[in-house]
C-alpha cells in the first residue's frame, strides 16, 4: 500500500468523523441556541424595564 492511498484513506475517516461531530454539534446547539436565546430575550426585556423604571441608571 502507497503512502498517498493510506492518506487518502485517512482523509476520508477523519471527513466522516467531522462531519458526524458537526452534525452533534449543530442537534445539540440548536437546542442551545434556542436557550440562549430566551435568556438573552429575558434580559433584555428586564434591562429595558429596570431603564424605564430609574432612567438615571440602566444597562449599559
């Protein structure tokens, strides 16, 4: 066996264990994300209410 087969062979191994990871990544960040983004949503609402509230102080 060739040294460039033998590459070649572990090219595509190691693409198609990237390529899984990447799909965990993205079934599992998409639930993140989604998380993420209700906090971000929550704070943002809470900032903007503490700022009505004292507008001498807020977030930012």
């Amino acid at each position: 066996m060739s040294t460039g087969f033998a590459i070649y062979i572990l090219l595509i191994l190691f693409e198609k264990s990237v390529t899984d990871f990447r799909k965990n990544i993205e079934k599992n960040f998409g639930l993140f994300n989604k998380v993420l983004f209700v906090k971000i949503n929550i704070s943002v609402g809470f900032c903007a209410h503490i700022y009505r509230q004292e507008e001498s102080y807020g977030c930012g």
